[in-house]
C-alpha cells in the first residue's frame, strides 16, 4: 500500500511540472486540427464519389 501512496505522489510531483497549454493555444491548434481533418474528409469523399462512377461505368 505505501508504494501506490510513493507513486501518487510522484504523480502529483510530476503533473506540477508540465506546462499546459493556454486556451488561446488550446482553441488554435484544435482549429487547425478540425480544418485538417475536414479538407482531408472531402478529399476523401470525393475520391469515394469519382471512384463509385469510374466502377460504375466500367462495370456497366
């Protein structure tokens, strides 16, 4: 039991190390992240919609 107490505690010691991010940051890269995955998504989808009719025609 005084092992999980020593590794809490060195947890807690650790936790007050980092450096988190302000919500500035926090809203800015998570901006850049949405954007990012919703130009991939219509790359994607369009490749999906191009595909479907090339299969389509080919296949009659």
């Amino acid at each position: 039991m005084q092992s999980v107490k020593i590794f809490f505690e060195s947890v807690k010691i650790e936790l007050g190390k980092v450096t988190w991010p302000t919500r500035k940051e926090t809203i800015a890269t998570s901006t850049v992240v949405v954007a990012i995955v919703l130009l991939i998504s219509l790359y994607l989808g369009a490749c999906d919609v191009i595909l479907a009719k090339l299969m389509r025609l080919i296949l009659g």
